[in-house]
C-alpha cells in the first residue's frame, strides 16, 4: 500500500491545480479536451516514480511490468470507468458525437479489432523469442493474470475514449475519416513523449510502439468507434504486461 499512498500523494497537488482550472476558467470545448488529456498524461507517468509499473528497454525492444496488487489493478480498472461514465455523463458536448461502437458493423468491428490486435502484437511475438523473459521485465505471477487483463481493458477505455473519440471528432472531417485517425495515432505518441524521454530513458523505442499501436487503433476507432480500438489497444498493453508470450 505504500506505493499507492505515495502515488496519491503526488498526483494530490496537480490534481488540485486541474480542479481550480476547470472551475475558474470554464474552458471551452476543445480546450477541455486538452485538460483531459494533460490530466491523463499526468496520472499515467506519475505511475512510474511510485514504481506502480516498470517499463524498459532490451535490444531495442520495450517491455512493460505493472505493480502486482490486485487493488492497485482493479481499483485502476473501476477509476478508469468511472472517468469514461462522469465524461460521458457531464461533457455532452465533447461525447454526444462519440462513436462506441458503429452500428450495422457490430460484428466486422469486432473481428476487426481482432485481427488489428494479431498485427499490432505479431512483431513483439517474434521479437521476444530473441530475449530471455528474465531480460524483459520477468515472470508474471499467474494469480494477478486476470486483473491485469481488466486493468488493459478498463482502464484503456478511457484513453481511447479521449483519442479515438474527443481528438478524432476534433480532426475529422466527414462521417468516417481514416485520415484523422490515422492522425490520432501520431497524437497518442506525442502524448507519450514525456515518458519515453524524461520519466524514462526508453527514448526512440517507446515512442515508435505508441506510434505502431497509436494509427492501428486510430484506423480501427474511425472505422468502428472506440470499444473496438479499445479491444486492440488494451490486448496489446495485455500482451505486453502479461509475460504470457
């Protein structure tokens, strides 16, 4: 519990800033859209100096590790619905345009979304056959498995919801664009700058797999809306974390 008080400890003081900004500068639509963004960025990468995950580096290849505590995982999991619900909920403006799921392709998103996660995962496959586990984060305790998995899917709803649904219908330009969500994923990698070259060293690495997972997530959202580019954005950090492959 220690590394979660000294998460909520940190993030306390920015969190509080956020909350004066929104309610003394009542930011316009898009301009909240940013805050939701910079609000995120800041609870992800504040992970990393309460060491709730590891992320690295292994001949070029990153790797990722998440703090094995069911409470951590899960309690991640229900903030990151809750999020989804309250925006939804309160910002109308930014969500009444929000695709979850394209109607009269429920079935095509889906298998979609699964064949864009075996693309999107198919070079890690490989890769890491090349790099002893030990080298790339270790093993994975197979009692936290299942609430890694809800940890990848919850809480990725969220980030897709702002990037394949807020930053998407800010960029496109017709029903279904593929341009801006191609666009998304260049957006979705700059937003991980910070991480790759401050919070962290990975550098090149880490900003070229969230360029890769950022546009096939941002194709699949713009085509099928945001619970398919969920499916393929939280598979993969899955994958990744899991060290089941």
């Amino acid at each position: 519990m220690e590394n979660l008080i000294d998460y909520l400890i940190r993030i306390s003081p920015a969190i509080a800033v956020v909350v004066l900004v929104f309610i003394l500068v009542r930011p316009g639509k898009q301009a909240r859209v940013v805050l939701y963004i910079l609000t995120f960025i800041l609870l992800r990468d504040a992970l990393t100096p309460s060491s709730l995950w590891r992320l690295g580096v292994t001949d070029g290849i990153p790797w990722i590790r998440l703090f094995p505590n069911h409470v951590f995982l899960l309690g991640t999991a229900l903030s990151s619905l809750t999020a989804v619900g309250l925006l939804v909920l309160l910002d109308r403006e930014n969500s009444r345009e929000v695709v979850f799921l394209r109607k009269g392709a429920e079935l095509e998103g889906w298998v979609s979304a699964l064949v864009a996660l075996a693309v999107l995962l198919s070079p890690f496959v490989l890769l890491y056959r090349r790099i002893d586990l030990m080298d790339r984060g270790g093993v994975v305790d197979p009692a936290f498995v299942g609430s890694i998995l809800i940890f990848a899917l919850a809480g990725n709803l969220l980030e897709e919801l702002l990037f394949r649904g807020y930053v998407y219908n800010v960029l496109k330009r017709q029903d279904i664009d593929l341009r801006a969500g191609i666009v998304t994923g260049f957006v979705f990698c700059l937003c991980h700058a910070f991480l790759a070259t401050t919070v962290t060293s990975i550098g090149t690495p880490l900003l070229l797999f969230t360029l890769w997972e950022g546009v096939i997530c941002g194709i699949v959202g713009a085509r099928y809306g945001v619970l398919p580019a969920t499916l393929v954005h939280g598979g993969a950090i899955f994958g990744l974390t899991s060290g089941l492959f």
